[in-house]
C-alpha cells in the first residue's frame, strides 16, 4: 500500500477529527464567554449600588 492509498483510507477520519475538535472548540469559547458575561453583569450591578455581596 503505498501514500496516496492510505491517505485516500485515512483521508474521512481526520477530517471527521478536525471537525469534532473545532465543534468543541467552540462549545469551550461559548461557555467562556458565557461566564465573561456572568461576571460582567456582577460587575455592572456592583458599580450601579445594585446587588451587593452579603458580608
């Protein structure tokens, strides 16, 4: 089996590999920012004198 006959057999598994790791990249950025927007509304309600931390 030479190159081009592997790669041709190997060619769909890494493109499905690719594929996951951007799908999971992206989950990982959208829960990120998910917890940046959390943090930004805390910061947003402290600096208005809305929702204080309880002492």
């Amino acid at each position: 089996m030479d190159l081009k006959d592997r790669w041709r057999e190997l060619e769909p598994k890494v493109l499905e590999a690719e594929r996951r790791a951007e799908e999971v990249d992206i989950r990982v950025i959208d829960e990120q920012m998910e917890g940046l927007n959390a943090v930004r509304a805390t910061m947003r309600e402290r600096k208005e004198g809305g929702r204080q931390r309880p002492v």
